[in-house]
C-alpha cells in the first residue's frame, strides 16, 4: 500500500526490498540506527504499518467504481494508484459475501518461495555465472546506496575488478561443496539422488526440484557452509533455513507463530547487512 518501502534499483532496474525491513523492528532495537550497513546515512525511524482487516480493505475496493473484469480489460488504472495503492483491479473474490470476513485471503506456496531463497543464496554464495546476484550491475548499485568500500568496483585504465565479497566462496571451496553433495547419500524417498545434479569439473548444479531445494534449504545448507563462510554470514544463512524448517513443521501453536514472526525480521536484517540490494529483487 503507501507505506511501501520498495524502490528500483538504478543498474539492475528491478523491484528491491533492500532495507524494507528495520521499520517493522522494535522502536529501540539497534539496528535501526545502524548508518552504515543499510542504506547509506539512513536512520530508520519509522514504525510498522497497521495491519489492515478485510472489513478496512473492503471500503477502500469500494472506491474503485465500476470495474471490467476478464482477460480483456487490460490495466485499469485510478486516481490513487501509485499513491496509496497499486492495484490495476479489483478481485472478482471480493464479490463473494464472506471474503471480507476471510482473516486469510491469500495463500503462499511455501515450497516455491523458500526454493526463490535457496536459488538467490547457493548461487551467489558459490557464485554462479549467470545466476548469481552479485554482479557488475549489483556492484555499481552497491555503491550507489551502500557504504560498502571493500566491495565497490576497482577501476583501472583497461579493466573493470570485481573483488571477492565475504558472502562468495573461493574457487577451492566451492570446489570442495560440490565434491560433499557428489558423495552424499539420502534415505529412500527423502530426496532425489542429488549427487546426479552435480558436475564437479564444471562446478554446477543441474535441474534441482522444488523438493530437493526444500531439504537443501533445511537440512543441507548450515551444513555446507558452516567451515567455509565466515561466522556471521553463516549464522544469517542458518537462521533462515531453521526458519524454513519451523514453518513447515508438523506442529505449530500460536506462540511459536509470534516468535517466528518476531525473529524472521530480525534475520532478514541480518542478511540486508551483508547481501547486495540485488539480493532483495522479486
């Protein structure tokens, strides 16, 4: 709605969420004083938006009018879009009675968000050509927006460098994850065989599944990278793989949702700390 935070980034021309998170943190908590490690010269100082129940958002559909729905119609656009929403229609779902009443009216396919995560963070932390969301274009954005020096882009007379982030594995290391998930071995019907993913002399990992991403997030990468990263980074990365894991438990009561609605934030600070803006892109 308008209290979005989201902005485009100059070089990579996408939707980050990069330093979206600090304003829903506790009023004292000390990132939200940190200059340095978010947005340049940025002290946070904004709360957490209300949180809106259908009855709130039902009078605000009611002020769209007169609304063409199918495949036809195009984007409709309205007065206030762009300023206190950005909605191009309105929901055919709102014409049912009970919708507003709905205390959830969206769902999220678990699986394929936390596969969206591992992709962002194995290839950028094994650096993957191509994949990765540490670039050229992330560099040059990094040092639009960030006071990160030691990762900024080094120019000389006829070449561009790129020095090696915290966050990316060495040549050697990567070389020694690929060979461990050559050699590893699951239970029967816990994965697929991943070690047939796996081509060590070219350092790539092939035609992974929404499922095998799912037990790699959570079992595989505090794993991997737990002697090869440096303690914080590791420690970022092994707070969103357990947060994975709680969500997908079989057993869930009301303060646990608290606490991991509460600590979620407080992670994806943390990786907001270390990760290029690029990272947080859609």
């Amino acid at each position: 709605m308008e209290n979005s935070k989201a902005f485009t980034l100059t070089n990579r021309g996408k939707a980050s969420f990069f330093d979206y998170h600090c304003h829903l943190l506790p009023p004292n908590h000390k990132y939200r004083k940190n200059k340095n490690d978010f947005f340049v010269g940025r002290v946070e100082k904004d709360v957490a938006p209300p949180y809106l129940f259908g009855e709130e958002l039902f009078d605000v559909v009611l002020e769209y009018g007169d609304i063409v729905f199918g495949l036809q119609s195009g984007k409709q656009k309205f007065s206030s879009f762009g300023l206190t929403y950005n909605w191009v229609k309105r929901s055919i779902s709102w014409e049912l009675p009970y919708w507003k009443t709905n205390l959830l009216r969206h769902n999220l396919d678990v699986m394929h968000i936390e596969k969206n995560v591992f992709e962002n963070i194995f290839n950028t932390v094994m650096d993957v050509k191509g994949k990765t969301k540490d670039n050229i274009k992330s560099r040059l954005d990094v040092a639009l927006f960030c006071n990160r020096k030691n990762i900024e882009l080094v120019c000389d007379r006829s070449r561009v460098a790129k020095p090696r982030a915290s966050f990316v594995l060495e040549k050697n290391a990567q070389l020694l994850v690929y060979k461990w998930l050559k050699s590893l071995r699951f239970p029967d019907g816990h994965a697929s065989n991943i070690s047939r993913l796996i081509n060590t002399e070219e350092c790539r990992l092939y035609g992974m599944k929404s499922h095998d991403c799912h037990v790699f997030m959570q079992t595989l990468i505090p794993l991997a990278f737990r002697d090869l990263l440096p303690k914080g980074i590791w420690d970022a990365l092994m707070d969103i793989s357990h947060f994975f894991k709680d969500i997908c438990s079989s057993k869930l009561n009301v303060d646990h949702n608290e606490r991991l609605e509460k600590n979620i934030v407080e992670t994806i600070c943390k990786l907001e700390m270390l990760f290029p803006p690029s990272f947080f892109t859609q």
